[in-house]
C-alpha cells in the first residue's frame, strides 16, 4: 500500500499503510490482517452503529445515543483503528496528530507540492 493506491477524490495513505490524511491530520486505518469477511462484518456494524447515533440523536433519545456511540467504539476497536497498534515493530502511534507534527511531515508536503 502507498499514498498513490488511493483513488481520485480520495485521502491520501502513508506509504507504510497505516494512516490516513484527513485535513491534514492522520487517521489510523484498520488493521490489514483482518479476513476480509471479518473486516466487512465489522464495517457493517460500525456504519450500523453510527447511523444509530444519528438517529438516535435527532430523536432526543440520550441513553440510545450512548449505546450506539458505545458500539462505534467496539468496531472501531476491533478493526484495530482505536486501541493497541496492529503492527509490531515498535513505532509509536501517530493517531489523531497532525501530519505536520509527525514523522510523515516530509512526505505529504511532497505530496502538496506536487
């Protein structure tokens, strides 16, 4: 995976596969080890979840809003993009930072100028 496997109007991916860059901040994929019937299943539960906390919220319904918001978490967590990294080689993680304050600052400014 590289930052040119993204397609047009896409953001674009670190070259190591990792994150990607939203708004200039990083964003931390899913785990690639993921079987791809586990990976859809949980997808399916997270876009489930998250269509739950809208709906939940435009009801007023407070108490439901956290349950979804509670299961947008676990998928999250389970697809490795919140919690413990997916990747051994001891890099830290750069979740959530902005690209500018990381290791892959060099890297998307190239991607900028181009």
């Amino acid at each position: 995976m590289n930052a040119e496997a993204h397609g047009p109007g896409e953001p674009p991916r670190t070259p190591d596969g990792r994150y990607l860059v939203v708004r200039g901040r990083l964003w931390r994929l899913s785990n690639p080890a993921l079987a791809p019937e586990t990976r859809e299943a949980l997808v399916a539960e997270l876009m489930a979840a998250r269509r739950d906390v809208g709906v939940q919220g435009r009801a007023g319904n407070r108490q439901a809003v956290r349950e979804a918001r509670a299961r947008v978490n676990r998928a999250k967590w389970a697809l490795g993009e919140r919690g413990p990294v997916w990747w051994s080689d001891g890099t830290p993680d750069m979740n959530r930072k902005l690209v500018k304050n990381t290791p892959y600052a060099a890297w998307f400014e190239g991607l900028c100028s181009v």
